[in-house]
C-alpha cells in the first residue's frame, strides 16, 4: 500500500496488518460507516465479569485486562478499533505527515469530557506527557518512546509535541513510523482532563473521560458500575443502560451465573466447562480466534536462569513441556500450541520460523539440555509457576509443571496468587528490582492492544518496554524492531520482524504456550452480543430491555 495520509476513518487500512506504507505518494481513505448496532437503544444495566484493576484507572498507568476493559469504555481516543481489528477515527478527524515523522493530528469540534469540560489538543498534549516523565513511574511510558525527547534516564519533556491551536497538535518522531496511526487506537494514548493534573491518584478513583460510559459506583474488589456519558459524541454510543462488571474470585461461579441467568456476558469460560459450554448455551456461545497469546516468564536475575546456563534451562523447561496433549486434555479444542510469539490472526503470522523447534515436545534433547546447564551450574530447588487463582489457571500450571517434572525429574510446584491484581502487583515490583514473593516463572500473556505483530514483540521483548516483566534486554532484537517498524511496505516489516523472533527463540525471554480462542457466552436477556478481534466484547452495542 501506498498511503501515508490518513483522515476520515481508516477505510483502506487492511484489518489486521501493520500498514506500513511506501515513502512516495499520499491519497485519502473513503469515509465508510463505523459498525452500529442493530438492536437499538435499550436501558437494561448489562452485567459482565471483569477483575479489580491493579491500579486506579490512568489510561497510562493501566496495563492489564481488568482496567483496560474498563478504561475502553470510559475513555474515547483519536482511533478507536471494530470488531474486526479495522481502525476508526473517533476524536481525531485527520492524522496526516508528509514523512511519517512529522504527524499532524486535527480533532473534531464539539467534543467534551463527561465533566462538560471541551476536549482540546492540549488535553492530548497534557496526557501523553505526564504519561513519559520518568518521575511519574507510568506502566505505559514505553508507548511515547518514539517521541522526539523521551528519556528512560531522566525526567525530560516531549519536546517532539507542540500545540499548534485548540483543535490541532503536531508529534515529532526520532524516525519514520509509517504505522503509527494505527497504534493510537491504544488506551494509553487517551486525553485527560484539565482537573486530572491536581490529583492524578484520586482522579484514577473517579476517573473522568470522553467514552460512551462513565464511572457511577467502584466498590473495591467487588464491582464497578458504568452508566452512559450522554455527552459522548462518537460511533460507539451506549446502546444500553450501562454496564455493571463483577470482580469475581472463580471463573466457575461467574460461568455458573450465567447459566442461573444472573450474568448477561461472560468473556472467560472456566476450564472445567470446555467441554459443555458450547451445548449448554448454544448459540449463545462464543467460541472464536483472538489475538491472544498465553506464556510464562522466567526472570534473568533468578539463580540458574541467567546467561548460557539460563538459556539451556530456559530450552529444556520448553522442550519438556507436551503443548499438544494439555490443550487437547485441559482446553477442549479452545487452545492451539503456539508456534511463534504472535498470534495466527494478525497479518504476517508464521509457523515457519527458524528455531521454533524449541516448542515442540522432546524428551531425550531436553534432557540433555538440562544437563549440559548443570556442568555450568547443578541445579536446586523447585522450580515455579506462579498464577492468579482467580483467572482459572491452576489446571493448565498443573499439567505444564507435571510435564516438566516427569521429564527433567526436578521438583515443580504451583504458586498461586488469589487475585490477579495481587500477581501483578509482585510481577512489577520484581520487575523495579524490589521486595517480591515470586520465588520464579509466572504465567504472562498478551491481548493485543492494536492488530499488528510489533505489538506483540515490542511491548514485551524491548529492552525497557512497559511489559517487559522479565526485564529482557537484546541490542540485536532491539534494531531489528526498529528496522522493521520504518519498513517501507507491509512484507518488509514483518520479514524483520520474523528475523526479531529467531532472537527470541534462542533466549526465550518467555516461554510460548499456546494461542487462545475467546471461549464464552451471553444470557437470554440481552442481543447483539459482538466479541472483537482481541477478545474483548463490544459491550457498548450490547442491548438489555
């Protein structure tokens, strides 16, 4: 594709590819019709399952399922994505560059926050600065990296973001992104309000945004309630009376709710009804691919993980690890085992990679791996999985550790969190290098925020990124990020970004698992029920009479 100018909706973007585009030519996509709802404006308040975010809700201090879930409906972006992966201006009425450094964002009139206050360019401007200052400590500061002034070392403005009016700001980059549009549809990059700055902490309790909802009632660890923002201005109008998640401690009692008709939408069917989900609801259930990955992840400062003896452990624990008999005992045909860090449903995919032979079963070769790690260094103690209880993940850590028990005959054991917030919380701070009780790998995975394999890689292997949890760091996977995210066409970018992944293979920062279908369902008393590319449902055209 030949596009560098993108105004209107993204109408040519092809869903699922990364768009990088040639460096001659700029045309205009043809305005389309965002996705509607076909069961029209209802007022029922739809319940769903959600968990207790791990943080009060800063779109750039936000990282994890249960609070982005909440944040895409509180908030509205400069994009926004469809079911399909397809992008949309929602704020923004044109992204444009002439070089793909240099972008010129336009928003439309008339927009405000649920507050009343009007969203300006500056609002843009504000959020994405306090979200890259080092001070600030944000979870998303990896997503302004490319800014013109973002320091990892220092407190340092944007210098790359100028306010040219109230309706307009320009982002400098420090090199081409031909992609970049289609990355802002991520939360992180979302306005806030001028009353934020007074108190971040207590505005990430009572967050206000420029979403089709906004919050009513957050009882901690119990619910969180959104009603409509009648000021909202945008394709994705509240076609209900709002949206009421629940923080549930076990995916079986939500399932079971469900079926008591005490639940409208469930994203998450527990492992134990994979096998009679699909009957039990009919129609009504969700069995679909996701762009999601699942894995675990050993850090590199752990005793016996570190250099040549961590990468030989690192392969033996994977080729120890039978992938096609857990998923077809425990996952019912819900799960397929990976053969890449990706996702089969985002363009540029492939099984063909050299060195992806480390994820097929292999007893005898991961055993002598093993060994040869020992005559660096012999191995004690009991190697580890941690988990959140509450996500139905103990099943699956059980089998892998058998796995790897029964073929490298080390001690193995589960280490479960009770609440998925509780993992994270541990999961971060080991990260900062402080206090933790992770005493090794734990479970990671990746719902991808915008449909494109960079995403997949660089957030999670970057040296720095926001969710980099094992705090991998490869200057070799590093340039090869960058070589294939100025790529001039689509092919380009995700041969580099293919080569990026042989890295990943030979180091395995974590181990791939395999790929998740979006298994779940929807109750009798609620229609147009939509589960998008990522998994996540578009609870905002759910209707409920």
């Amino acid at each position: 594709m030949k596009i560098r100018r993108y105004a209107g909706l993204f109408a040519t973007l092809a869903a699922g590819a990364l768009v990088l585009s040639a460096c001659s030519g700029s045309t205009t996509p043809t305005e389309t019709t965002a996705v509607e709802t076909t069961g029209g404006t209802s007022t029922g308040i739809v319940t769903a399952n959600g968990s207790e975010p791990q943080n009060p809700l800063v779109p750039t201090n936000t990282n994890e399922t249960g609070g982005g879930k909440i944040l895409d409906l509180v908030f509205a972006g400069l994009v926004y994505y469809g079911a399909d992966g397809a992008p949309h201006n929602e704020i923004a009425d044109s992204i444009t560059s002439d070089d793909n450094i240099t972008w010129t964002i336009k928003i439309k009139d008339g927009w405000t926050f649920s507050d009343g206050t009007p969203v300006k360019a500056k609002n843009f401007v504000d959020a994405w600065q306090y979200g890259a200052l080092l001070s600030n400590a944000q979870l998303n500061s990896y997503f302004f990296e490319d800014i013109e002034g973002f320091s990892y070392d220092a407190d340092s403005p944007l210098t790359g973001l100028t306010v040219v009016d109230d309706s307009t700001f320009t982002i400098k980059l420090t090199k081409p992104l031909a992609d970049y549009p289609l990355r802002l549809g991520y939360s992180a990059y979302a306005a806030l309000p001028d009353s934020a700055f007074t108190d971040m902490a207590a505005f990430g309790e009572n967050p206000i945004g420029a979403g089709p909802y906004k919050v009513e009632t957050w009882n901690h660890n119990v619910d969180i309630t959104l009603v409509p923002n009648d000021t909202y201005k945008g394709d994705r109008k509240a076609a209900n009376g709002g949206v009421k998640f629940t923080f549930y401690s076990s995916q079986d009692t939500a399932y079971n709710d469900l079926l008591a008709g005490n639940l409208d939408v469930l994203d998450a069917v527990p492992d134990s009804a994979y096998s009679t989900f699909e009957t039990e609801l009919g129609d009504r259930a969700v069995n679909q691919p996701a762009a999601i990955f699942q894995s675990f992840t050993i850090p590199e400062g752990l005793k016996h993980w570190g250099g040549e003896e961590g990468q030989l452990r690192r392969a033996a624990v994977s080729m120890a690890i039978d992938r096609p008999a857990i998923t077809k005992a425990i996952f019912e045909g819900t799960r397929t085992p990976a053969s890449d860090f990706t996702s089969p449903v985002i363009a540029g995919w492939s099984d063909k990679i050299d060195g992806s032979d480390v994820l097929t079963y292999n007893a005898d070769e991961a055993k002598k791996l093993w060994a040869q790690a020992d005559a660096i260094s012999p191995w004690d103690g009991t190697f580890t999985i941690a988990y959140n209880s509450d996500g139905g993940h103990q099943t699956w850590v059980d089998a892998v550790l058998n796995s790897v028990k029964n073929t490298l005959g080390i001690e193995t054991s589960g280490q479960p969190y009770a609440a998925f917030k509780d993992l994270r919380t541990d999961v971060v701070a080991a990260k900062r290098g402080e206090a933790s009780g992770l005493t090794g790998g734990f479970r990671t995975g990746w719902q991808a925020d915008y449909p494109g394999l960079f995403n997949f890689l660089g957030p999670l292997y970057a040296t720095n990124a926001s969710s980099n949890d094992g705090n991998y760091s490869n200057p070799d996977f590093d340039a090869l990020l960058s070589k294939g995210s100025q790529a001039a066409s689509v092919d380009d970018a995700n041969k580099a970004f293919q080569d990026a992944q042989v890295i990943l293979f030979k180091d395995l920062p974590a181990i791939p698992l395999w790929y998740s279908n979006v298994t779940g369902g929807y109750g009798e008393a609620v229609g147009n029920v939509e589960f998008g590319w990522n998994s996540v449902p578009l609870y905002w055209a759910v209707t409920k009479a």
